[in-house]
C-alpha cells in the first residue's frame, strides 16, 4: 500500500503562492489517481484537485480553478499543487490522498480515496 508524506506548506501572505509536494513510497505510484483536499478549522474536509494515473487528465473545485494546480512526476513518485493568488480562505490543512486505479469522473469524494497523508497546514494571512 502507497504511503504519502506532504510537505511544503507554510504561513504566506494573501496575493502570494505557495507549491505543495506529496511523496509516495510505492513503486506503483503509476497506478494510483491522486487528490488534494482540504480541511478548514470547524469544517468538513473537502475536494481541491485531481489528476489521472499518466497525469494527462486533472480536475479542481470550481472555485479554485485558474489559481490552483496540479501535476505529477511518476519517476519521482510526487505529485504537486500549485497555489497562486492565495486567500485567506485559503488556510487549511492539505491532504494529499490516493485511489487505486485510473480515471473515473465520479471520485471526488473523500469516502473515495483510501489512503491519506498526514497533512501539511497552509495559512494565509491578509
């Protein structure tokens, strides 16, 4: 089973960016579909971003797309998330997350990942 280890998160200032890594220990990286969610203090964890197991298809919550991205290095076992533009809003806690299996349009949902990191907090400041 893959394990994931974020890193890159940090205190910013609103306007600014920040890029999050998600390590993967599994030589099956290949076959995994990854995610980005997030989880704001008091509130349910949600969808941010994913991106097929060849990298070619990725998809965002609505309200991040043109600030946010997504991409993945197979050979180094990492998946990315670029954060332009921050918010404060912004400020969460970011999971990175993975689904054994290619694309299917449906998963979106935390129920649907089974396997998570331990976090790494993004805070934007105004």
């Amino acid at each position: 089973q893959v394990q994931l280890v974020e890193s890159g998160g940090g205190l910013v200032q609103a306007g600014g960016s920040l890029r999050l890594s998600c390590a993967a220990s599994s030589r099956t990286f290949v076959r995994y579909t990854m995610a980005w969610f997030r989880q704001a203090p008091g509130k349910e964890r949600e969808f941010v971003s994913r991106i097929s197991t060849s990298g070619s298809t990725t998809s965002y919550a609505e309200s991040l797309k043109g600030r946010f991205t997504i991409s993945r290095d197979n050979a180094k076992n990492t998946v990315y998330l670029q954060m332009n533009s921050l918010k404060p809003e912004d400020t969460a806690v970011y999971y990175c997350a993975a689904r054994f299996g290619d694309w299917d349009a449906t998963k979106v949902k935390v129920d649907d990942y089974a396997t998570w990191g331990q976090g790494t907090q993004v805070t934007v400041s105004s």
